[in-house]
C-alpha cells in the first residue's frame, strides 16, 4: 500500500510542476526536475516581524520570471500569521 501511495504523490507533483512551469515561457517545456530546482529547491530568506512576512530570494537566473509573476499577485495577509503582510524581495 506504501508503494502505491509514494506513486501517487510523486505523480501529483509532477503534475504540479508541470502546471507552474506552464505559467512561464521560460520553463513551458522544462521537465518537473528542472522546475523544482529552480522554484522548490531555490534558498530564500524569511524574516517575521509583528505585521510583515518577508521573503527575500537570492541571485538566480530565474528571478525575473519569479519577480513578474509575484508582482502580478494581489496583496496578500496571511490569516494563519495573525494577518501579517506577506511581502517578496530578491537580492
């Protein structure tokens, strides 16, 4: 039963790799690999203070896919974090 759970799961995330890659031309044909190392797998810093959440990515050749995505996001608290701000930078 363990099995076939694990190939379950690994086929849902391929799928959603495949989904988010579709949303930049860049990664359109990349395989799931590629996209988790370059969305998932990436570092990025976390900082929390009282109302904002603030994450700042490093250097990657892929920020300026991320950058105009993100900025393409509404503004966005996080009821979970006591309504903090959820805030995006990159180095």
């Amino acid at each position: 039963m363990k099995v076939d759970f694990d190939i379950t799961m690994t086929l849902i995330a391929n799928t959603l790799y495949k989904v988010l890659a579709s949303n930049f031309k860049l990664f359109s044909k990349a395989k799931p690999k590629t996209v988790y190392r370059s969305f998932v797998e990436g570092r990025a810093k976390i900082v929390i203070t009282p109302k904002i959440v603030k994450v700042t990515y490093g250097k990657k050749s892929f920020n300026p896919a991320i950058m105009n995505f993100v900025k393409s996001l509404p503004t966005l608290n996080v009821p979970w974090t006591d309504n903090r701000l959820l805030e995006y930078s990159f180095e």
